[in-house]
C-alpha cells in the first residue's frame, strides 16, 4: 500500500462511545454528576440526593460544540493521499457488567466522520473499526467513498504494530469473525408490550431471551441476512476451492476426513482459513436442528500466488452431536448430513453429503415414573424457568426448574414419548390464575388435541430452611385428566392457556389411573 512518492495518511480518531449509550448505562445505574459551586465535578449521587437539588428538571449542561466531524477532512485532503479513519466502541462504556447497548450502532457522530471524511477521499478511505463486539455498520460497507474495512479486538501491547503492518502491506490479515454482525436489531426478539412500557423506550431488544432456537439466534437459526456473517474476512489475495473428497459412510465413534484443493488465484501471498458446516437432514428434531453449524476450520498459512495446496480437514462427529432430552446425554444421530466447505457461513463453494452411524434419540417413558418438563423438552416457545423450591434445589439432584409460561400460547415439545396404553396425564403444577388450562396436543403445537387439564391457583408455602430464614414459595399440587388413546411414539406438545403457568412433572396414566 505504501510507496515513496506518497505522504503519510491522514489519521481520524473518533470519540469511542455512543452517547446515548454513555446515558443510559450510567444514569440507569442511579447515578447522577453533580456540579458544586467552586465547579467542582462530583459523580456518585444517588437518585434520592438528586431528586432533592430544587433545579434537578432544569437544564445543568450545554453542548458545546468545538468542531463538526470531518470539517476539516477538505483541508487534508490538500496534504494527504489517503485516509484512515479509526472508530468503534470501547467496552466499559459500551458493554459490560450492568451496561447494556439499545442498538448495535455506532455513535451518531462517529458514522457522520466517516462519511463526511470518506466523500473527500472517494476510494482512498480506510476505516478501521476497534471493537470487542458486533456493531451495525451496513452504511459504512454500502458507502461507495470507503475502499477498505478493518476490524480488530483488543490485542495487547503491540496491537498498533500489527495494525500498521496490516494496513500498509507487510501482512496479509486473514482473521474471521466470531460471530453475525447484523444490520440492525429487527431480527431480535421483541420485549412484550407490557415489559417495554417500564423500560427507556430506546431500549426495544429482549436480552433474557437467551434460547438461540427461539429467538432465532445466531447464523444456526437466525434468517436474518447480515451484514458480515460468522466466519467472514477477507485478505489481500482471493482463493478458489476444488476437488471434495469424503468417504460417504462414517462411524460416530471416530474422525473422518474431509479432503479438498485450496489453490490462490489472487496476486498476494496469505493465509486461507477454510471451514466446514454441517447440517442434520434426518435428526428426530427435525427443524429444530441447526440451519449448520461449524464442524471443522482450518488455518492454510502462506499460500503464494498460483499455488495450490491440498487441505485436510479432520472431523470428529461429535462436535455436531445433540442433547438426548430422552437419554439425558449427548450422543451424534444417525442419518444423512449435509456438508458445506467455504469461506464463510454463507460463502460456501463446495457441497456434499454423508451418512453417519450413530444413535437414535430415544424413546420416553412417562407411564412408570413422573420427569421433570423442564428437563425433558426439546423445543419451547415464550416459556421461561422458575426455581420449583429452594429445598429441592438445595439437595443438589437436579430436576431445579419448572416450564412457566409468560403468556398465553406458549408451548414446550417432547419428543418420541411413548404413548401405548395412556388414557390420562398427571402434572405437578402451580398457577397464580383462578382458573388454568393446558392442552395437551400430539406431533405439533397445532396438532391433534388429546385432552386439557384444568386447575386453580395454588396457595403460597413457607417453611424453614436453617439460620432463622424462610423460604416463602408458590406452592404445587397435581393436576389430572383423561386424554384420547394413541398408538407407539409421538412428540407431545403442552400449550399453555394464559400467563405464569408452571409444569414440574409430568406422567402418563393408564387406564386404571386415569381416572384418580
């Protein structure tokens, strides 16, 4: 990128936070600055204090502005050949314990100095984003004026030297992302319409909702289009892939290889990372499996241009195993695989398929024994956990967590139950409500309605649990109803019929039971 006859780039730093970020995560803490009257700065005064100052609604700080971002960009212009423009996010104002960012964006300011800079260096603009997370930064890859992005975390004490050798040529950067950077928040799950109304209005995303699967989380399930998806970079070279080789039938209980061409076919010297995606076609968890997910990677170092390298790609099965919900293990399915070979997520360049010899996610018996839901689901929707007693958690045997539903709709999914011979259905439940419901369906939410059980609140418990403290519980009892007959194995739904209903246990009951 250097040479003789050229200065030395223009270098932009911009202010490294957001303010409203800034804002929000200190304010919301409850705390406050304060000015005394010998001009003092103080910070740390709590909420309380505040509310007593007799101007706490009048304004106390003006903005003063000391310059535009980018005004001056026209000025350098005169004197530099390129532009480099550092921006980003640090993380003790942007994210971290007890901060929480309401947008994925940039400061306001920091995208208006890109561009503004960026419109007097068309094509000769290097915008290098410091950051220890994703931000939304699809207006600075759109923007016809910037020639390059970089992007590199928090290094260490020579991160600048790495930067500057990056940037100027002395090494090819062939770094890949860790995750999606997205667009924009719209793909997030939503705060419910209740919640949203106690909370800062900018704040819009459901940050507890941390089920991948249900919030459609990650490049697994998200069907959001990003900016940047996981595992993407580029270098300074461009590659080509060929010839895929893999044995098409493959025990779970050992490696297999995945064998390719890697070949350059740009003009650089760099290093490739090729990865390897997978994709269950005939798990019992049908779509509920991932979209794919990384298998396998590979850092090829120091490939010259025209070369090509052969590249192998060891694969160990159980890297893309399943949790048994059944079995309560982690075991790999046997099946059919897609396999998926690029540069990137949503690069790939080369496809085939294999057949796995593994296991089969088992069948559930809930006619001998009563299991806790919680434990046993293999999909939910809306529901959340609640701690059933302080006394059961604290004999450290698992089973901790009842399904609570947050509104009404909301389901969890069992998968395979054996259901020969059941005619009823026993829950351990509790409710806040006068009157719950739950339907019990077969083979999907929607599916075939089997029965409903219906049951009032239950009263709250308290009982001792040593050094003068009392656990004060809602309390449980068991909820019973008859269901209609069906033959060998079926996924069984639960659909919850109104807000903070729990489940336990459940059991199947047989004829002579059912009606206990």
């Amino acid at each position: 990128m250097a040479t003789p006859d050229i200065s030395v780039p223009a270098l932009w730093l911009a202010s490294s936070f957001n303010t409203d970020i800034f804002q929000y995560s200190f304010l919301t803490n409850g705390f406050y600055f304060k000015v005394e009257d010998d001009g003092k700065l103080i910070a740390g005064t709590d909420v309380a204090a505040f509310n007593q100052n007799p101007d706490c609604d009048d304004v106390d700080f003006t903005e003063v502005v000391l310059q535009q971002p980018g005004s001056n960009s026209q000025t350098l212009k005169i004197e530099n050949d390129y532009n480099i423009v550092i921006v980003g996010a640090a993380p003790r104002i942007v994210t971290g314990e007890s901060i929480d960012r309401p947008n994925l964006n940039l400061g306001t300011q920091q995208a208006e100095l890109v561009h503004n800079v960026a419109q007097q260096f068309p094509g000769k603009t290097i915008v290098v984003i410091k950051s220890e997370s994703p931000l939304a930064v699809d207006d600075i890859q759109n923007d016809p004026n910037v020639s390059a992005i970089l992007y590199y975390g928090y290094s260490g004490q020579y991160e600048n030297k790495a930067l500057a050798e990056a940037l100027f040529g002395g090494y090819a950067p062939a770094g890949r992302l860790t995750s999606d950077w997205l667009k924009d928040i719209s793909s997030l799950p939503k705060l419910s319409p209740e919640v949203q109304a106690t909370v800062d209005p900018r704040y819009t995303v459901d940050m507890t909702n941390a089920d991948p699967l249900e919030a459609k989380l990650t490049y697994r399930y998200s069907d959001a289009t990003p900016t940047y998806a996981f595992g993407y970079g580029l270098t300074y070279t461009t590659f080509a892939y060929s010839d895929l080789r893999v044995r098409p039938t493959v025990n779970a209980n050992g490696t297999f290889d995945v064998n390719l061409k890697v070949i350059n076919t740009g003009n650089n010297t760099s290093d490739e990372v090729v990865q390897l995606y997978v994709h269950s076609r005939d798990s019992a968890y049908g779509s509920y499996v991932p979209k794919k997910q990384l298998a396998a990677f590979k850092r090829v170092g120091s490939i010259t241009p025209g070369e090509t390298r052969d590249v192998t790609l060891t694969v160990d099965p159980h890297d893309f195993a399943v949790w048994d919900v059944n079995k309560q293990k982690y075991m790999v399915e046997s099946g059919r695989y897609d396999l998926f070979v690029g540069r990137s997520s949503d690069n790939i360049l080369l496809t085939s398929e294999i057949t796995v010899n593994g296991e089969t996610i088992g069948s559930l018996d809930l006619k001998s024994k009563a299991k806790n839901l919680w434990d046993h689901t293999y999909v939910n929707n809306g529901v959340i956990g609640s701690e059933v007693s302080k006394a059961r958690t604290a004999l450290y045997q698992g089973e901790y967590y009842a399904v609570t539903s947050t509104k009404d709709g909301d389901y969890v999914g069992i998968p395979n139950v054996n259901m020969n011979g059941a005619k009823g259905l026993k829950l351990r439940v509790a409710s806040t409500s006068p009157t719950s419901s739950i339907e019990v369906r077969a083979d999907s939410p929607t599916g075939t309605k089997l029965g409903t059980i219906t049951f009032h609140s239950t009263a709250p418990v308290e009982y001792d649990i040593g050094g003068g403290k009392t656990a004060k519980e809602l309390g449980y009892t068991d909820a019973t109803g008859a269901i209609t007959q069906v033959s060998g194995d079926h996924n069984l739904y639960l659909v919850f019929r109104g807000n903070d209903i729990r489940v336990d246990s459940i059991k199947l009951l047989a004829s002579d039971e059912a009606g206990k």
